[in-house]
C-alpha cells in the first residue's frame, strides 16, 4: 500500500490547477473539484514574475508560456494628470539575469489553458466540473469534502483553493463575509489595432494619481493592451462584485486624467468592474487534514501583482510538505508556518502601494512629480521588490 495521501482541492484556479501538477510531479493522487460547468479565465491580464514563473518552468511549462506571454520591453511610471513619465527598468532582460526567471505578462486564459491542458495530459480524469464545495468533515483517519447536491468525496487532504469567497475557510474559520477594501477596479482588454503608435508599444505603463492608479500592459502575442484602473469609493455593493459596466461609467472616473488614459478606457472591449475585496490576515492556513492556499487564504489588494504568483508558490511548497512528511497533520502544519510570515507581509506592501499609487500629493503637478522622483529611485524599487522575486519556492528550506 501506498504511504502517499490522496489528495482532493476545491477550486480549479491558478492555485488549484499549479498545486495539482506539484503534487503529480511527486506521484500523488489528486482529484479537483471545480463549481463551474466549464473551466475558463475572465479575458483580462496577470503579471508573473520570476518568484512565479520559476515553478511554471521547472513544471515543463516553459515553452508553452514563454510562447503565450509578452515581456515587457520597459516600465514606465507617468503622472495621471500631466502624463509626465519616468522610465524605469527593463524587466525581461533584467529578471532573467538578475532573479535567475522571466517576467511574463500573461492573457489569464492562455494561463489557464496551458495549466489545465498540463494538468489534463498528466492525468486525464483530475477535474471534475459542475463540483461546488459547500464544506467538510474530518476525522483523526480522514476527511470527506461535501459537494452541492449531497455528494461526498472521502481523501486524506483537503486543498481549498477556491477563492476568496471559499468554503473550506468558512468551514474552518466560520463565516466572516469578505470586506469591501475601498477601492474599485475597472478591467479590459483592447486590441492594438485600436491605438495610437504611442500607446500601442510592448511596454507596462503605471498612472499614479491622487485617489486612483491605472496600470497597462500587452498581452496576447502583445495584440491587446491589458486595462486596469483602480478608483478609491466610500461604498460599492459587494454583490456586484464582478459585472460588465459602461465605457461613459469608466470615463466618468477617470475624469481629468490624461487623454492617453481616456483613449485607452473609450477603446475597451467591455469595462468590467470589480470591487476589490479582503479580509483579515490568518493566523494559519490549516485545520488538521484540511488547508487554503490562494486568494482563499491571503486575499490582497493586486497592487504587487501577486496574488496569481503567491497560489504559484503555495502549490509547490504545499506538494514539497506532503511529499517530506507522511504525516498529514504535521505536513500541512508546516506548510502554514513557512507561508503566513511572507504572504502576510505581500498583502500589506499590496496594501502600502495603494497608499503610494494614490497618494493625495500626486493632485498637484509639481509636488507629484518629486514625489514620483523620490519613491521610484532604483534603490527603492530594488527595496520594495527584490525580496518578492528572489524566492524560489522549489529550494526554500522546509
Ligand atoms: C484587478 C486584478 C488584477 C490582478 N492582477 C494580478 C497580477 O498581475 N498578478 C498576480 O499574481 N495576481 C493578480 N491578481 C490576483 C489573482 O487574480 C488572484 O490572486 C488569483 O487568481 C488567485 O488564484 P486562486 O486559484 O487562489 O483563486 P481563483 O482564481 O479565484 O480561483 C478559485 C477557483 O475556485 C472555484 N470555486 C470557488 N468557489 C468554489 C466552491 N465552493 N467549490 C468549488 N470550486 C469553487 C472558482 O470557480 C475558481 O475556479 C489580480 C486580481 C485582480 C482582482
């Protein structure tokens, strides 16, 4: 008999799917449960970086996403109102030699497809759609995850990887509604074709402004330009947390920015907006045979970009755990200990950027503009960053 756990998650997602395939590479059982009918990523973009993209390599990925992702050619920063911009670092070359992988920005589908696709060749049966996790039971032997409907599905390990709203934490934690964090995010994609020459570059731009920031990038083959603007509300009905919105909506909140911005909001597909949502950082991240990985854990603000590159690394530590130690409890206990500290403090710098990003000094075209001088130095950047990129999740001590 096998002393490998079987393994069940709740949630085909980036974490879900990544952990799946980190613990297939060590030849354990595992079996998702998604809720929807079919597996698909909203058309917007996700930033990876090389903290990221070293797993996504190191799981044969490499050729696949390298052909699906764009990498910036540079990174600008530019005032909201005026346009004035800084030039910053290049960060293809430069994360390749200097954190040993890639940063790819990446079409969220094309993302998804190549991890479900992996996942799909390893082992055909893994995902199991129309799946909704409503809860579990456990007991000193083993636990049993509860699906819609009555159905039950008995493993070893629980994984909840199923967001921020998930169900595995509510069954653990109890029920604490996700927090409205007081800023709203508008999100689209446009094709190149629509834009001017001056905008339609390979470059990642971000538009720091009092209130509100706006961050650009290609995506896909670099044949759309990825849209996100972030606008500080009093109130935003959380229910409608993800729905489509109007281009005069949009406008209206980017009011008095640059036309750069106004051009890149007019000529969206579809404006979809969000309300960004938190909670409370954990204490821990398991219960016994069951643990949360993902945004069902540290849901953050994605002003680092790493909320898709923290469920990465969560995967690979979480297989590396499983794999090290026979016993479940202590395995997962582990895991928790080595992951709280570091996503813990990525939330709060994600939280510190909103504070950067839309710092009142930026309204006046002057003082915004020393401020931008004094908070994007190469040494601060170097600062705020470098500890992001430099993990590697494969060959941290356990
Ligand atoms: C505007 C914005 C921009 C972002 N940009 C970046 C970026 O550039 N870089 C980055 O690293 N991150 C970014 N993020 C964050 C990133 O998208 C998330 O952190 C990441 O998707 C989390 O992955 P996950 O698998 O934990 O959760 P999810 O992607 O939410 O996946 C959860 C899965 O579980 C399923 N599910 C939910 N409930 C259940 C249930 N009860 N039973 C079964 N299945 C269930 C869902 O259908 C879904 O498939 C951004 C987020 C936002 C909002």
């Amino acid at each position: 008999m096998s002393n490998k756990p079987s393994v069940i998650i709740a949630g085909g997602g980036i974490g879900g799917l990544v952990a799946a395939l980190c613990l297939i590479e060590r030849g354990i059982e595992v079996a998702i449960y998604e809720q929807a009918a079919e597996l698909k990523e909203l058309g917007a973009g996700v930033q990876l970086s090389a903290n990221g993209t070293r797993v996504l390599i190191h799981l044969g990925l490499g050729e696949a996403m390298a052909h699906a992702a764009c990498t910036p050619v540079a990174k600008e920063v530019r005032l909201f109102n005026t346009g004035q911009t800084w030039k910053l670092f290049d960060l293809g070359e430069v994360s390749v030699a200097r954190f040993g992988a890639p940063y790819w920005l990446m079409h969220r589908g094309d993302l998804h497809r190549i991890l479900l696709d992996a996942v799909r060749a390893r082992q055909p049966d893994c995902v199991v759609t129309s799946a909704r996790a409503t809860g579990f039971v456990q007991t000193a032997d083993d636990i049993t995850l509860h699906l819609d409907g009555g159905r039950t599905i008995r493993g070893d390990v629980l994984v909840g990887a199923d967001g921020v709203h998930s169900a595995v934490r509510q069954t653990i934690f109890g029920q604490t509604p996700a927090k409205f964090l007081g800023i709203a995010a508008w999100r689209g994609v446009v094709p190149m074709e629509r834009l001017p020459a001056h905008l339609a570059r390979p470059v990642g731009t971000n538009w720091v402004g009092a209130g509100g920031h706006v961050v650009t990038y290609p995506i896909h083959e670099s044949r759309l330009l990825n849209f996100v603007g972030a606008i500080e509300r009093e109130n935003w009905p959380v229910e409608s947390w993800t729905e489509a919105g109007t281009h005069a909506e949009a406008l209206a909140d980017f009011e008095g920015w640059h036309e750069d911005v106004r051009t890149i909001v007019r000529e969206m597909d579809v404006p979809y907006k969000w309300a960004l949502l938190g909670r409370d950082p954990l204490p821990r991240y398991h219960e016994g045979r069951a643990v949360i990985i993902g945004d069902a854990a540290h849901p953050t603000l994605p002003f680092m970009a790493q909320g898709a590159n923290m469920a990465i690394e969560d995967g690979m530590v979480l297989a590396r755990c499983l794999e090290a130690d026979s016993n479940v409890a202590a395995a997962l206990a582990r895991f928790s200990a080595l992951r709280v500290g570091r996503t813990t403090r990525l939330v709060n710098a994600a939280t510190d950027n909103a504070h950067r990003f839309h710092n009142p000094t930026l309204a006046d075209p002057a003082e915004g503009a020393a401020y931008v001088a004094r908070e994007w130095t190469e040494e601060k950047i170097s600062a705020r960053y470098d500890w992001v990129f430099q993990y590697d999740p494969i060959t941290t001590p356990l």
